[in-house]
C-alpha cells in the first residue's frame, strides 16, 4: 500500500509541476485555478463530475473546502 500511495504522490507532483511550468496549455482548462486542483482533475481522467464528488468527499471528511487556499 505505501509503494502506491508513493506512486500516486510522484503523479500528482508530476501534474502540479506541469501546471506550475505552464506546460498544460490553461486556456484548455477555465475551471481549474490551481496545481492543486489540475493535478486532481487529471488523477481523475478529465472528468468534472468525479472531480466535483472528490471535492463534496473531501468538504464531508474534513469540513472545510479542498479549494480554499
């Protein structure tokens, strides 16, 4: 389990640093304002809707908002 959490982890920097270079082409993505938030939308393929779930999931377990900075 920790050799996918770490695999999992090495992805979303991946992502992130990508968005941070400005690799990604952002115009391609309006709704996304951060690394953070496009290395989570790319973990999940592309897809708003399991995006948005992650996001309602996160607010439930923690109470606060993964989109707050």
């Amino acid at each position: 389990m920790i050799a996918k959490v770490e695999q999992i982890q090495i992805l979303l920097n991946n992502y992130e640093r990508e968005w941070i270079l400005d690799q990604v082409g952002r115009t391609k993505h309006p709704p996304i304002k951060s690394g953070a938030s496009y290395a989570i939308y790319m973990y999940f393929d592309g897809d708003i809707k399991l995006l948005e779930k992650w996001c309602r999931t996160y607010f439930d377990i923690f109470e606060e908002s993964p989109l707050d900075e």
